[in-house]
C-alpha cells in the first residue's frame, strides 16, 4: 500500500514538473515577438530629403543606416525607453554611417529605432541592450559596405539603371536578393527615384533572400513610410518594369 501511494505521488509530481516546465515555457514567450530575418536597411540620403520635401545641406554622398530592423517589428516594448546615455562611446560611428540627415545632430531617429525595431530586435541576447543593438548595426553596415560595392560595379548616382542591374549587382557581390525600393515617378517623372535597399540576415547574422510573405508587405511597407503632415510618402519595391534614377547629391 505505501508503495503504491509512493509511486501515485511520484507519478503526480512527475506530471506536475512538466505541467509547471510547460506553463513556465509558455509564459516566458507569450510576450517575446516572434520574428524569422533582420533587416538591414539602408537609405539614400538625397531620397530621403525629397520625401520630405526639404532641402538638406551637407548630406552624405553614401548610403546610410535607416535602420536595423525585424520583420516582425511592431514597438515591442513601450516600457523600455531610450537612453542616449547607453551610446555615447559610439556617437562618432553614429553620427556617420547613420544619421538623422532630416534633423543633423539630433538622436530622434535613433529614438524611434530603439523603440520600434531594436526592442524587438532585443528578444536575441546579443542584441538585448542599446548599446548592443546599435553597435550590431554598424558592425553589419560596415561588413556589407554597399556604397562601395554599388560603385565598383559601376552603379553611380547621376544616372539611370534597369532594377535588374542593381540587383545582381548585389546578388553578386553577396549571393543574396536584396529588396530594393523606390519612389514611384513624380509628376514629369519619367522614371522611379532609388531611395532604399534591404540586406537580410538570419538570426545568426548569416546572408539570407530578402523574400516577403505577402501578409508582411503591408507592415514593412508602413515601415517606410514618413509622416509628412497629415500624408504619407511611401517607398515601394521598384517597378520592374521602370527605370530608377540614382539622384546625385547637389
């Protein structure tokens, strides 16, 4: 008898450690964003400035970071504000390789990739703090270095290109399809304006396609939208089907 009510408990708590492991793994990743590529996403200056209808005085003649972002990125934690305290030994790579060109010297489009992409991004332990998240960025802007790789290949600004032309350019370079995006053509326009290029990686920091699920496409489009008063100026993939005009900086 007590070795059968021995057993009846040890059979129980045997079921109760897996219900509570169960219960504990479940908890622990209700709240975690659920997120299968990072995006590496990089602006044309000169784009960029159109967009928004400004004039900008002594932007960038290359590429710069928009943003480091999931595909998953919905401002995964409002709790966890910005600190410009936590990068302030990073401020010069910043201020370079990925600025504000619509507001120089200001942190605010940092603030919003913390609070929109990086704490998402914050659900891998490698990218779990500011400083990480920001620093991982320009560690992969510097690894990819597209300008470079887009004027070795002979893709210049002041001119006009097929989308094909500079997609291989990348595929070739990186083995991996980007996604390339565009302003459609403006009113006089004959072509579509280049305005922003997307390199993928895996969780690993690997190479990887920039494929969309067409469910995604609404989201990563609102992800390239700026707010321009009561508008929206959006980016789009390339038509294919229309030459891009690479605008050259004035």
């Amino acid at each position: 008898m007590k070795n059968s009510l021995r057993y009846i408990l040890l059979i129980t708590c045997s079921l109760c450690g897996i219900h509570c492991s169960f219960m504990d793994s479940s908890l622990s990743t209700k709240n975690t964003p659920e997120w299968k590529k990072l995006i590496l996403t990089h602006h044309w200056p000169v784009t960029v400035c159109k967009m928004a209808e400004q004039k900008c005085e002594g932007i960038p003649n290359y590429w710069t970071l928009h943003g480091l972002w999931t595909d998953k990125s919905q401002m995964c934690n409002k709790s966890w504000p910005f600190d410009y305290s936590e990068i302030k030994d990073i401020l010069a790579e910043l201020n370079k390789y990925w600025p504000d060109v619509l507001h120089p010297n200001c942190s605010q489009l940092w603030k919003h990739e913390w609070q929109k992409h990086g704490t998402c991004a914050a659900s891998l332990p490698c990218l779990n703090t500011q400083h990480k998240y920001f620093s991982k960025g320009l560690e992969l802007y510097t690894r990819i270095s597209l300008s470079s790789a887009l004027e070795k290949s002979g893709i210049k600004p002041a001119n006009t290109y097929k989308v094909e032309e500079i997609e291989n350019v990348i595929l070739n370079v990186y083995g991996v399809v980007p996604k390339i995006q565009c302003i459609p053509p403006q009113q006089g326009e004959d072509a579509q304006t280049l305005g922003q290029i997307e390199i993928c990686f895996t969780k690993d920091f690997d190479l990887r396609n920039c494929t969309v699920e067409p469910k995604d496409e609404l989201l990563l489009t609102k992800q390239t939208s700026r707010k321009l008063g009561a508008s929206y100026v959006e980016l789009h993939v390339c038509d294919k089907l229309i030459d891009i005009y690479y605008p050259p900086v004035q």
